[in-house]
C-alpha cells in the first residue's frame, strides 16, 4: 500500500489496519434489491510517517458516500441532543455570543444543534450536502446551505458575513480533501472569530482498539498532533482542546486565525504530550493494530458461534456504522444474528450492507426478547439500555461487541 498523504503529499506506505473489501457502511439496501449486485470497497488505513495523520486509502467519491438519502439522523439519539443543547449553552456564554453574532454549522445534519441557537435568537446557518436531512432542518425553521463544505463556498458565505463561531462535530474526518476544508475554515472566520471541531480521538481508538469506528465515510482518523499542523499550513492556530467522552472518547478543538487574541490553553500541551507518550508520533505506536483487532472480531464470532449451539437467540440494538464494520470483517450474516433493531424509522425495513441483516422496529423486542440483546453503537449503551430496561425482566442480556477472549 502506498499512496500519498491527504494534507502533506508524502508518500503513506505504512498500514495501522486491512479490513479487507466493504461496502459503505450507510447504503442500507431496500429488500427488492437484495439480489442485485452490490459495491464494495477495500478498507485500508495507513498512517503518514511525515505528519502522523491516520487516514483511508480512497477507493469512492464522497458523493457516492452521502447522497441524497442519507440516512444518518442526529436528533435520533436523546444523549446527543443534551450534548448539543450543553455546548450551546456554555460557548454562548464563553464568547458573548448575541444576536449581533454569526454562527455556522459545517454538517448541520437535521438541525439538531442549531436549534438551540436559535431558541437562543443567535443568527445561524446550517451547511449540509445531504438533502434528506437538510429538508428535517428545514422543517424546523433553520436556514440551510445544501451542499459541500470548502474554500469555494467558504469565500462566498464570507462575502455574505464573516462568522463569529464555525463548528463542525464530527465532520473533520468525513472530509476528502481537508486542506482545502481548513483553509475554508480560515476563509470564513471574522478576525476575532473562532471554530471548534469535534471528532475520535485517534489515542482513545489505538488504544482501546476501536476498529469498529473505521469505515469508508471516515476519511482521516485524527490526533491534536496532526491537527495542529494541518490549522498552521492553513492560516489557523490550536488555543484550546477539551477531552470529550462522546462516541468512545472525542477531542473538542478550538482554533483562530494566526493573528487572533485568543490566548493558547495549558489543556494543548498537556494532550500532544498525552499523544507523544502513547508514541502516535512514532511507527511503534501504531505496529500492535491489526492484531488486535483481529482478536476481537474473532471474539465476537465464537460468541455468535457459540450462541447458536446453545440454541440461545440473538438479536442486535443500532444499524451503526460500527456494527456494519465489524459485521462485514467478521463475515457475519443472518443466519449468526437474525436482525438488528434501529429506532430510526428511515432505516426500518431496510437491510444491513453488506451482510444484508434485516433493520427491524424495536417493537419487534417486545413482542420475543431475545436471550442477548448486541448493542453495536456501544457509545450510548447506557442510554439504549435505559430506554430498554423492561427486556431484563425476561431475562435478555445487553452486551457490547467487545467480547472478552476466552
């Protein structure tokens, strides 16, 4: 493998992970369709020796990746609704914000987070490619852009008014071309103004071997390291980075433009020496990978395996990216987990690529709890269990695909 790095150009010849060929882990497929040939992908990721950033070895367009009936809806789960409302409160409060300020979302989904700027009558615009979930916005009384984030479209939105507050959560490693992306961010910025940007933290994912969170639409796996060279090529400047425990361990980055009065934290060191220790900034930091993540998929599989000879039933919780990663690396079909359940109503009915696993109602787990109940998006497994307590009372267990080896 080798092919040149996304923000440096150097040549990236060394692989953190091979999860063989896949298909986008968001094109659900309609039943009709089962029997049609279906696109796969190989799903490689290597890491660049220059400038450590983490990232796919590109086989697809974004395009192909988030069209038009993309399925992914935010506002589905109640925890990131109060994650939202949260970092409204306190980053209106942080920089004054008012409706005298300017605030854009990158990837503003369903309007989940604008929302609450808006209740708060703080001027907002949401950007967003995808236009099922740019019409949810819509319905909801927020301004939206439809279409993809960068330079181009940066200049003309500045044009219209500099912003006060760019945000974008977990969009940086969705995007193909993040110099372009970042030099957008600078563009867009008023002289004062700040962005924040959450996304995985690349040290909670080596560490904790969180290959699940891997897939196609994740072009960059991303570390304050790598950040902070990428913002300083492109006119921008870390001041500020928090810890952030949402999907599995997240950084939250704050930056400005170079000449910005925004004062840099003590929390900057203190991350990129966290990295430094974990050596993401040297090739050992990175070899251990792919073993690990081939003795957890191979857990999970004899769990499956072993289940199934016990004559004990299995369902799973979440049509996540993350279950279709580990799902299609582990080559698990229906006849191992007969369906999977998803709140989202845009998912329902449809099938899981790849494996082709019916998406059911959760409605389904009343009417025949099953003996195990395979949370995939194990990020919010505590709220899913809450919401599905009653099942104990018939005796499922709710487990995670972190099978521990025997």
């Amino acid at each position: 493998m080798t092919f040149s790095c996304r923000h440096c150009a150097s040549p990236v010849s060394r692989t953190l992970v091979d999860l063989g060929h896949a298909p986008p882990s968001n094109a659900y497929i309609e039943p009709e369709a089962a029997n049609s040939a279906e696109l796969t992908f190989p799903l490689r990721v290597g890491v660049c020796e220059a400038c450590w950033l983490v990232q796919t070895e590109d086989f697809t367009e974004r395009e192909r990746l988030f069209s038009a009936d993309y399925a992914y809806f935010s506002s589905t789960s109640t925890s990131w609704l109060r994650h939202a409302r949260q970092y409204c409160e306190t980053t209106i409060e942080r920089f004054a914000l008012s409706a005298n300020s300017s605030v854009i979302e990158i990837g503003s989904n369903d309007g989940y987070l604008l929302q609450y700027m808006k209740q708060a009558e703080i001027p907002c615009l949401g950007v967003e490619p995808t236009a099922s979930t740019a019409a949810a916005a819509r319905a909801a009384g927020i301004e939206v852009v439809e279409a993809f984030f960068g330079s181009e479209l940066a200049r003309m939105l500045a044009e219209r008014r500099p912003a006060d507050l760019v945000l974008a959560n977990n969009v940086y490693a969705h995007v193909p071309d993040i110099v372009d992306f970042t030099e957008g961010l600078a563009q867009l910025l008023s002289p004062e103004g700040v962005v924040s940007l959450e996304f995985p933290h690349l040290l909670n994912l080596i560490r904790d071997c969180q290959f699940d969170t891997i897939y196609h639409e994740h072009y960059s796996y991303l570390s304050l390291l790598s950040v902070r060279q990428i913002f300083n090529a492109c006119g921008l400047r870390v001041f500020d980075v928090e810890r952030l425990p949402t999907h599995g361990g997240s950084l939250r980055v704050w930056g400005c433009l170079q000449g910005a009065g925004h004062m840099e934290t003590e929390a900057v060191h203190a991350v990129l020496a966290q990295e430094r220790a974990a050596s993401l900034d040297r090739a050992e930091g990175y070899a251990p990978f792919q073993g690990q993540a081939n003795a957890r998929k191979n857990a999970f599989l004899r769990f499956l395996l072993s289940a199934q000879r016990d004559g004990r039933s299995v369902a799973g919780y979440g049509a996540a990216a993350k279950g279709n990663t580990l799902l299609n690396y582990a080559g698990i079909k229906p006849d191992l987990l007969p369906y999977v359940c998803d709140a989202a109503p845009s998912k329902q009915g449809k099938l899981l690529p790849g494996s082709h696993i019916p998406i059911r109602s959760p409605e389904v787990l009343e009417q025949d709890p099953p003996d195990y109940l395979v949370i995939f998006p194990w990020n919010i497994a505590d709220e899913i269990e809450r919401q599905l307590a009653h099942l104990k009372r018939h005796g499922t267990q709710f487990i995670t695909s972190d099978i521990p080896e025997a």
